[in-house]
C-alpha cells in the first residue's frame, strides 16, 4: 500500500516495524513539524517532493491552486502538475470547483481529501489509556478515553482492538486506508516508581506492547514517548505553528518534556532530551524528591485522597471548586518547583514559547501557568529574554493526537529524513 509516494517501509529506519521499536524511537527521524514549505526539481527527491505539496495543500486550509503551490514550494509548474496528478490518483487529494481567472479556462482547485488516509494514536499512561482516529485533513474522528490505573498491558490491548473494531464499523470508515499506529507512551513506563503502583505493572518493562498493538491490529506501529508526541501534536495543529522554537512540558501521571529547535523535534543523544521530572526538586538536596514527585498528576491526586476526594483528577473537573484549597496548594507548590527548571531552560535553549499541557481542569492548569509566569517575573532579568509560558492547544487530546500524527510524519509529511534516505 502505497500513499504520498512512500511506500510501507517509508524513508527507512523512519518507520520502526513493532519487532524492533521497543526501546527505538527513530533516532534518524527528524521530522519537519511546521509549515516551511521548499522543494526541489531533482527527480530522485520526487518523493520529497509529493510530501511537501501534499502538506502545502492541509496548510493552505482550504482550496488552493496549483500555481499557489508552485508559488508556496518553489517547485516548477510542470513538476506541480504531475505531482497533483499522483496524489489525486492515491486517493489522497481532490479537484474542487474550478475559479475563473482573467484569461482562459478556468483553473481548478485542490483540497486534502479527509478520506485519503487514518491514523490510530494510542496513549498509554499509569491513569489512564486514550485513543483516537485522525484522518488526513487533521480531523479527529472519534476519541475515548478509558480511565484505569495502572493497566496492564492485556487489558490495554483488549481495550484498543475492541474499540478500534466498534468505531470503525460505526463510523464506516475504510480500514485499508489506515496507514499505522500511533504509540506514546512514557520512557520507562514500569519501572520509574509512582505513588501506589503494584508490583506487577512491572510487567511493562519487559512487555513489547508495539508488537500487540501490530499483531492485534495488523497495522504497523511507529513509538515514541508521550512528551515528545504532545510536542509534535501541539506543532502540527496546535499553537505552535506560530513558533520555529519551543518548549513542552507535559503534565501527566509523572512529567516530562520535550525540544523543538528550528521546527525540528530534538531527542538528543539518547533520545532524552527534556527531562524535566527527573531533576532533583532541591539541588541542595540532589538525592531527595524530583521535581515530578511534585509536579505530576500521582502527587496532586494523592492530596486529593488525603482530604477525602476519592475520584480520579478527570473526574475532578466537575468538582474542581469543593477542593480549591488543596489544587491550590498543589498548584503553589508545583509553580515554585518548576521555576528553576524553567529558567534553567530558557538560558539553555532560548525558547521562544514554552507550553504546558495537562490532564487538568482548565482553570487550575490556567492557575498553574499564572504563578510559573509570576514567580519568574518576579526574578526580573536574572535571565534575558525569557519566553511567555502558556497553555497547550489539546489539554486532553494532546499525546494521543499527537501519537496518531506519528504515521502520517512516515509517510506524508515532508522530513529532512525522508530527503536523506532519497539522496542516498
């Protein structure tokens, strides 16, 4: 099966079958995660070529010309017309109603047609397992999210399969248009201790949870951590589009963060980069808490129990206000935490936006975000040029969404990666 000119095995290494991907997040990937549009007459970079139209047509948000596209990516008109040709033979592009220009035939238009491919993103994290169909145009189909701590990964699978089935059959989508799966999920998932995790979610650690999902399912499966998927998600179709540099900080069960440089998502040497909650809280105190043993969704849900709420922090949005005093001190003490990580990251890499997501009730993310901001104004300018701190488009949504784009960078998206492996 063949889209956007790549076929299964895409730019290579991009595309980590299940078998192999455990511990392996795509070290040579380096997706492209914004709008930057630039391609080339070369013909051994037509693939390049058919992702770069393909994302210049979803960008354009709506109809758009094929000499608007030869204008946004630089490519000749000719090249243009064969690469359309391709993609509306692929099922992946349509011609809508043709504009009249001031001389001539009336020229068509094109659009992203949202049936062209899916995408399946899967979430799974120690509270909860989240899920959701994204078609080409951007579009999330369905969504659910299955509120379970600490789940095991049989019941994972049986929760994917049995709604992946159900929803499609619902919604009468195509399964063969589906491209592959979506996986975030945290680093260490099973072996980093949280409050009141049983010894059998062990299992995790040595469980290839991609290789289920594959067999299960019969799609292929691309993994990566959840911040970093948040991070991608926040980029493609979130807030930062409007940044070439950010920041993202993912509140969860623990917390975790994730570098976007120059519209490319940065893993570092090991695939690491942005981890913020495994700093020490104190470094007076480096053996002490880490900062995720305060700032996490396990720490603030332990206070909740403590005075008296026995629902999950989801759960919480509905009764927000009755336990203000405790979400309030939580949050106080979770914006001192992470000030200095903060800062510590706008010295380091000089952001020039840092985002917050977080399974949380809006207004207390939105408190959250006012004290970080407060606490380092406060400082004046112990550090220059420090970036505004808000929240994340898809507070919810946001890793799930951001795991389904995960196929859609293999396979359509216009990567550095993909133009390397073309080159070759």
């Amino acid at each position: 099966m063949q889209y956007g000119g790549m076929n299964d095995s895409g730019n290579g290494e991009t595309v980590a079958t299940a078998s192999r991907d455990e511990g392996m997040r795509g070290n040579d990937r380096q997706p492209r995660l914004t709008v930057g549009l630039s391609g080339s007459n070369l013909v051994r970079v037509s693939d390049f070529n058919q992702r770069v139209v393909l994302q210049a047509i979803r960008v354009a948000g709506g109809e758009v010309s094929r000499s608007e596209l030869a204008a946004a990516t630089g490519l000749t008109f000719p090249t243009i017309a064969n690469i359309t040709r391709r993609l509306i033979d692929e099922g992946l592009i349509h011609e809508t109603a043709r504009i009249k220009g001031p001389r001539g035939s009336p020229a068509s238009r094109l659009a992203i047609d949202p049936d062209g491919c899916f995408s399946l993103g899967v979430n799974i994290d120690r509270d909860h397992v989240a899920v959701v169909i994204l078609d080409l145009a951007g579009g999330v189909r369905a969504r659910s999210v299955m509120e379970l701590d600490f789940p095991r990964p049989e019941m994972v699978i049986d929760f994917v399969q049995e709604w992946y089935a159900e929803t499609t059959d619902a919604l009468k989508l195509n399964r063969e248009r589906f491209i592959g799966i979506g996986l975030a999920i945290p680093d260490d998932i099973g072996t980093i201790a949280l409050p009141k995790m049983p010894e059998a979610y062990g299992v995790w650690a040595t469980t290839n949870v991609s290789l289920l999902l594959q067999d299960g399912l019969g799609l292929p499966v691309l993994r990566d951590n959840d911040a970093a998927a948040a991070a991608i998600g926040e980029a493609q179709f979130g807030n930062g589009r409007q940044f070439t540099d950010f920041f993202y900080v993912l509140i969860s069960a623990g917390l975790g963060g994730a570098v976007v440089v120059d519209n490319e998502y940065v893993r570092g040497g090991n695939g690491r980069a942005g981890e913020l909650g495994l700093l020490p809280a104190d470094f007076n105190h480096p053996a002490g808490p880490t900062v995720q043993d305060c700032v996490s969704l396990s720490e603030l849900r332990l206070r909740l129990e403590k005075a008296g709420y026995a629902g999950s922090v989801a759960e919480l949005r509905a009764d927000v206000e009755r336990h203000n005093p405790v979400v309030r001190a939580w949050s106080l003490e979770a914006a001192k935490t992470l000030t200095l990580p903060i800062m510590t990251v706008n010295a380091l890499l000089n952001p020039t936006a840092i985002f917050i997501g977080a399974r949380l009730p809006s207004c207390l993310l939105d408190s959250l975000i006012l004290e970080l901001n407060r606490n380092i104004a406060a400082l004046g300018s112990a550090v220059p040029n420090m970036a505004l701190i808000q929240r994340a488009s898809h507070d919810e949504d946001a890793v799930a969404i951001g795991a389904a784009i995960l196929p859609f960078i293999a396979h359509t998206l216009p990567s550095h990666a993909a133009l390397m492996k073309n080159l070759s």
